[in-house]
C-alpha cells in the first residue's frame, strides 16, 4: 500500500507539472512574441504556428484554461501528497506530516510547472511557444469553456461592487489595455487629425476658404428696416453685407443686434444703410493664419474678401476659420447638407463647392488645376458655363452638370472609373 500511496502521489506530481508547464510555456510564449512575428510563423507554415496564432488571437481563452488547471493541479497535488504521507507514517505527527508532504508537493510543482517552464520561455519564446501551443490549443478548447462556466457566479457577484460591469474576469493585461486604450487611440487619432488641420491651416489663403459671392447673403442699403427682419430671420445669420447697386459696392455690414434695437424705436431709419457698420476688407490672397490673428486682434466676426480688380470676391467668417481646423460647425440654423451622396448604382452626386483636394481622395485621381471647387474644375474644363446634362471627363471619370443655377454650377453627377482602369494604372506605377 505504502508504495501504490508513493507512485500515485509521483504519478500525480509528474501529470499535474507536465500540464502546467504546457499551459505556463504557452502564455509566457504568446506574451512575448508579438503578433506579427507569430503571423510571419504561420506564412512560413512552421509547425505549431498555426496553434501559437489561434493562441495570440484570443488570450483570454489561454488564461481562462491555465487558471482552472492550476486550480485543480494544485489542490489535487496537496491532496494526493498529504494522503500519501497519511498511508507511509504511523507516528502521532502524522497530520503535521500531510502537511509538510502537502507542502513540498506544491513547492515542487511550481518549480516544475510555472517557475522552470516560463525562464525557458523567456530565453527562447518561439521555440518554446511553437513546441507548447499545439496541446495548449486542444486543452484550451476543452477547459476554456468550463472556466467560463463557473466563472458566471463570481461575475455576478462582482459586478454589484465594481464601477463598471463585469463582463470577462479572465481578460488579459494586453486585452485589457486594448480595451482601456482604445479611447486613447479615438484621442491620440484626433488630435492627430487636429494637428494635420492645423499644418495645413497655416498653408492656405482666404480664397479657398471663403464663402463665393455667388452664396452671400446681401442687403442693398435701400431696402427697409422690415425686409432687412425679414432676411435675417430667414436666414439665421447675425451679419449681412450691405451693397449699393451692385456687390462690387458694399458699403457696410448689417448687425442683427443693431437692427432689433431699432425696431420699433421712433428713430429708427426707414433703410438699413444708416445702421450699417464699417465692413473690413481684405485680400483673397491673404494667409488664412493672419487673417485669424488680425480678426481677433480687431475683435471682428466677418471681413468681406476683395479681388485682385478691388471686386467683392466672398466673406469669410471667423467660424470659417476655424471649421478649417476643427471641422464642420452646425447651429440650429445650420442645415447639415452633404458635399458627397452614393447613389444605389455606386454612382455619386457631388455638391459643386466639394474641394479639389477632396475630389482626388474620393475619386483616386490627380487632378491638379487652378480651381479651388470641383464646381470650378467643370467650369475651367468645359470653357464656359455649362447647360444641365453636359458631360465631361477628367482621368476616366465621367462629370456631368446636374443642377446650374444662372452661372453656377450647383451639383455634379460623377462615374468612377472602373476598377480595372485603376488597377492598371497602379499597376503601371509601379512598373
């Protein structure tokens, strides 16, 4: 009987540290390596990289598999060591001794089950990783899902402590810093996207960020007190450019502010020139960057853009300047229009005021012409202005004037090209 106690207990020590190994080997192994050096493993069809990649894909599978086995090579080996020591003596310290045996048994597992396997795999991680990752694949696949089982009560319970709801207690470090991290990428990825927008902010001149005069919103400085209501009510806007005869002539910039104090007062003008304010001038050709300086430094909201020929070429707003870098700004007067719509046929409709720059994203081409619009790249194309339904192509891709309004173009309708042209001009690129 002693030695049947003595070579299960062996027995029991052998099985339980070679299992532990296996899994200890695996999980020191898939943190070590990284993910691409188990994918290039798998590309060069190694053996046992097939098992190492499924084991890196899901950690929390390996983890969850390792924790139930240790629990039970633990608990078994203490056991069965102090049973044996229960069986071999006969003395009245024979508790003490179970104990002591217990103790040894656990110490020695360790040893051999984590402590030895894991500086192994720390010297040599592919090696030991593709040589473990088989049978901690298949053994995996069997106790994971147990763990998990009896893994559902303690979630319970934790959850009605945490923070946060528990939703995987065998979550990996790297899995959990995944998660954490994940809105610190959506940040990091922002204010990447925002330091982008700001190099190319100090690159660009007014007339690319202008509002064209074609889109302005005016009154002439005859128009009437009540009209002038009427239009900024409309349109939402705390600002209008005040004209005389022609665009080419502003006199001045209505404020909406000024305009509701005169209303209803006995002295109040029966035209809105008298309540117009000095308009601000500048260049098409002034950086975007001074402009903003110059708009705060004289605390002024709108500057009227002049051309080279002293014509009224748009405005720009300080919002304008600043959706430049932080994009798209909507109020509640703001009516969210977009510049690009898919159609069901993969065809797209495109709103004239789309950017060059834009369009050659969207459309994968090259076009480089003076235009800031592609509105304007039809315009400059085609020699004049077009009639609804011209048609005209650039690089492979069809454009036709959809919607023109007096002598703007106000949407295009567009055909990419097919993907075969462009996988042969890529392919010939890189010839």
């Amino acid at each position: 009987m002693v030695a049947i106690a003595l070579l299960i207990a062996v027995a029991t020590l052998v099985l339980a540290a070679a299992l532990m190994a296996v899994f200890s080997a695996a999980e020191a192994s898939v943190r070590l390596l990284s993910r691409t050096r188990t994918r290039r493993l798998l590309e060069a069809e190694v053996k046992g990289a097939h098992a190492l990649d499924h084991l890196a894909e899901r950690p929390s599978r390996l983890a969850a598999a390792a924790a139930l086995l240790r629990a039970v090579a633990y608990t078994l080996t203490a056991g069965v060591f102090g049973w044996a020591a229960l069986v071999v003596l006969e003395s009245e310290a024979r508790l003490w001794a179970a104990l002591a045996a217990g103790a040894i048994g656990l110490v020695v597992l360790f040893a051999l089950g984590e402590a030895l396997p894991r500086t192994l795999a720390v010297h040599n991680p592919e090696r030991v990783g593709l040589a473990s990752a088989p049978l901690a694949s298949r053994l995996t696949s069997v106790l994971a899902p147990i763990a998990r089982f009896f893994a559902a009560g303690w979630v319970g319970m934790a959850s009605l402590v945490a923070d946060e709801p528990v939703t995987d207690p065998w979550l990996t470090g790297d899995e959990y810093g995944a998660e954490v991290d994940a809105e610190e990428q959506e940040r990091e990825d922002a204010e990447e996207a925002f330091f982008e927008a700001v190099v190319d902010f100090a690159s660009k001149i007014v007339r690319e960020v202008m509002v064209p005069r074609t889109d302005m919103i005016c009154l002439e400085d005859a128009a009437s007190v009540p009209e002038a209501v009427t239009v900024i009510a409309q349109s939402g806007l705390s600002r209008v450019p005040v004209y005389h005869d022609t665009l080419d002539d502003i006199v001045g910039v209505l404020f909406a502010k000024d305009l509701l104090i005169c209303v209803g007062s006995a002295s109040c003008p029966s035209t809105v020139a008298p309540l117009a304010r000095e308009a601000y001038f500048v260049p098409e050709t002034k950086p975007v960057d001074e402009l903003l300086v110059e708009m705060r430094q004289r605390k002024t909201h709108m500057a009227l853009v002049a051309d080279e020929y002293g014509g009224t070429a748009g405005l720009v707003t300080i919002e304008d300047l600043l959706e430049e870098i932080v994009g798209e700004i909507f109020d509640e007067y703001d009516r969210a229009e977009p510049l690009v719509t898919e159609l069901p046929d993969g065809e797209l409709l495109l709103d004239a005021r789309l950017p060059i720059d834009d369009f050659n994203d969207l459309l994968g081409t090259a076009i480089d012409l003076e235009a800031d619009s592609i509105g304007g790249l039809f315009v400059e194309l085609a020699g004049h202005i077009p009639e609804p339904g011209e048609e005209i192509e650039v690089e492979g891709v069809r454009i036709t004037a959809r919607d023109v309004e007096g002598t703007r173009v106000r949407s295009l309708h567009v055909r990419p090209r097919p993907e075969t042209d462009k996988e042969d001009e890529d392919a010939e690129a890189h010839n």
